[in-house]
C-alpha cells in the first residue's frame, strides 16, 4: 500500500511539474510572439500562436493575438472569429473589443462596428475609445444628425475633451437653417470733434449642409463735430464651403462706390480640422482703395482645451516693397452651443478683416496699434441670437501722434 502511494504521488508530481513547465513555455512563448508581432512577423506570429492554444487552449492572450495579427493581414473573417471569441469568453478584454471594432470598420462594415462600439460602452463605459470608434462608424455611414446627437451625450460624460467639442462645432455649422439680423458698432475717439463712427449692417444667413451663403448690405456714417462728413454702402457676399469631412473653404467679396468703404475687397481662407482638437488657416486678402492696392497672407492655427477655444492668426500685408505685419489672438468659452460663448481678443497691427476702420486701412495698415476687447453672444430659446462686444484700440496716426478709441458692438439675429 505504501508502495502505491508513493507511486501515485511520483505521478501527480510529474504531471504538476510537467503542466508548470508548459506554462512557463507558453508564457515565454506570448512575450516572443510579441515581439514578433512588433517586427511585422505575423506569418511566424500566427504559427507560433497555433502551437500555443494546442497546450493552452484557454489561454485567451494568444486568441487575441491571433485576431490582431489576421486583421494585420487583412483576413477579416479569420481575425472576426478570434476577436469574437476573445469577448464570447471574457468582457473584460479592452483591446478585443477594440481590435474587433477596427476589423468591421476595415471590412466596411460600419453598421456592426457600431453596434460593437455599443455593447463595449455598455461594459466599459469609462473607455474614451469606444465613443471614438463609435462616431467613426457614424461618420462612415454618413448618419451626421446621429453623429451630432451622440457627441453631445458624450461631452455630457468628458465635458473637456477637445476633438468632441471641435467635432461638435463643425456638425452644428451643417444644419439647415436660415437667418436674418441687423449688426451695429459705434466707434468713438479721445479726440476732439473727431467721431462717432456708425456701422450698420443688414444679412441674411442661409445655411444647408454643403456650407452657407450670407448676404450682407452695409451703411457708414462718419461724423464730425456733430455733422455727418461722408456715409455710403457697401454690398457684401461670403460663403462657407465644406471641403470633405476635415474641412472647409470660406470665400468673401465685397464692392463699394463710396469713399467710406474700400471699393474692393476680397478674401479666400481654407481650414484644416486635425486630431485632438487642432485646427489651421491658410488664407489671402486683397483690398482695393483710394488708387492702392494692398494683398495680405494669413496663416492661423486654432486649438480647443474643453470648452476654450484658442485661435491665434498672423497677417502679413504687402504694398509694393513694403509689408506690415499684424496679429490677433482669439479666446472663446463655449457654453452651451456655438452660439453660447465669451470672447476675449488682443491684437496688435490693422488687419483687412476689421470692419469699423477699414476706410482708414491705408493709413492705418503701416501705424501701431494695440486692441483689447471682451464680448458675450448667446442663443435665447433657439431663435433670437444676441451679441455684445466691447473694443479699446491704442491707435498711431503718425509718429508721436495716438488717439484712443472705444468701439461697441451688438447684434440680433432670428434663426429660423
């Protein structure tokens, strides 16, 4: 009797240490077979998993890799079957989920991606990730108001991410709406008997999802001493063109037969949505008046931090050989919509995209200036769009010679 227990227990010691050194090996096995997979070796991977799961057959690491190294390959079906049966057997698998996503996005499959996308939230809801890959299943499938709605429940749960926040911004631009509303800004100096300056302008806005179209009228009446030296109008035309699911063109001119307002004025800037909430602008302006002619370049980079949008824009402008330079720096805080935001802007240098002085842009554009402004737009029971601004410039007219002027700006518009 103690001879049989000695042999059985011989045998139990063989087998354990026996099963031990399989696991140590298949182990050892899985960190190669990972750096193979890092190498591109994803014939070698493939075999050397085979070998594994033979031993192992629960050992779920080497089905995944399986499924990683077939989507790789593109044998979709192939990596499909060991994705699925990675999260068949075990929910907690982040990146199953997410290499299974990835093959039905790549198959062209973006209806089961989504729905993967959905049962991966509902397990891991924490995982940024799977918000991303579920809007990159809406956007394949062109379903832009689903798109819309999901991002906004999802800024509900990462209010400070910046990519959904930019996305968010450029889908709410392609809804179809139309506007009209009236801007005005008075402009008044330090000096005396010199102001105000009235601004007025009349639009209409008509927004589809190829971009938007804006017709603009405008009226200026520069005072001095209390009586009206020169007023006229303006006629504008600008548009908003979409250029793929990343970006976008805006085109703009405008003709005046009065010396209040250059005679022409055309512009063209084109913009870039980028990963992580970046965006840039590669932009020219050209201006005609008084007899002169002046081009400007423009490049601008843009950033959202959360609900802060940061936009930063330089303009080179060119008068024969001479060129003056200005910039501007924008800052926004989105509330609730992109209609919802305070605005903080400075400035140095006079760029062609101001309005209130631009008859002055000839005189100005080769002076120092330094702007400050702060403003508040918002939209009252999705209708009525108001906005407020209020700017202080620190203007030279000619060496040893600055003046000090206040401009306020407010606007109403009707969305409808």
């Amino acid at each position: 009797m103690k001879r049989v227990l000695l042999i059985a227990f011989a045998f139990l010691g063989a087998l354990s240490f026996e099963v031990q050194a399989q696991k140590i090996n298949t182990d050892s096995l899985l960190y190669k077979s990972l750096e193979d997979f890092q190498k591109g070796s994803y014939d070698l991977v493939i075999q050397q998993a085979h070998q594994a799961i033979k031993v192992a057959p629960d050992y779920l690491d080497f089905h995944l890799l399986l499924g990683r190294s077939h989507l790789m390959k593109n044998n979709y079906d192939s990596a499909r079957y060991y994705l699925t049966h990675v999260v068949e057997q075990n929910l907690e698998y982040v990146e199953a989920f997410q290499f299974l996503i990835d093959t039905e996005l790549r198959d062209g499959k973006p209806e089961k991606a989504g729905l993967v996308a959905e049962e991966a939230l509902d397990k891991h809801p924490e995982e940024k990730i799977f918000y991303r890959k579920k809007i990159a299943s809406l956007q394949l499938q062109e379903m832009e108001k689903e798109e819309r709605q999901f991002i906004e429940r999802s800024l509900e749960k990462f209010p400070n991410d910046p990519e959904f926040r930019q996305r968010l911004y450029f889908l709410e631009t392609k809804n179809k709406a139309d506007r009209i509303g009236i801007n005005y800004s008075i402009t008044t100096f330090d000096r005396e008997n010199v102001g105000p300056w009235h601004l007025v302008g009349a639009q209409y806005i008509r927004e589809r999802n190829w971009g938007s179209l804006i017709g603009r009228v405008n009226y200026a009446d520069r005072m001095s001493a209390g009586e009206s030296i020169t007023s006229g109008y303006q006629f504008e035309l600008e548009s908003y063109v979409f250029m793929g699911k990343n970006g976008y063109s805006h085109f703009s001119g405008a003709y005046s037969n009065s010396i209040v307002f250059p005679s022409i004025r055309a512009g063209y800037s084109y913009y870039h949505n980028f990963r992580n909430g970046w965006e840039t602008e590669v932009g020219a302006r050209y201006v005609e008046m008084a007899g002169r002619n002046f081009r400007s370049g423009i490049l601008g980079v843009g950033k959202y931090f959360g609900s802060f949008w940061l936009n930063g824009r330089t303009f080179l402008q060119n008068e024969g050989s001479q060129y003056f330079p200005a910039f501007q720096l924008t800052t926004r805080y989105y509330f609730e919509s992109r209609f919802d935001y305070l605005n903080f802007i400075v400035g140095y240098g006079t760029s062609p995209d101001e309005r209130a002085t631009l008859n002055q842009f000839e005189s100005r554009v080769a002076m120092d200036s330094y702007r400050t402004g702060i403003g508040y737009f918002r939209l009252w029971n999705d209708r009525i769009l108001t906005g407020t601004q209020f700017t202080f410039n620190y203007q030279e007219l000619m060496p040893g010679l600055q003046q000090n002027e206040y401009e306020v700006y407010l606007m109403v518009h009707y969305k409808f």
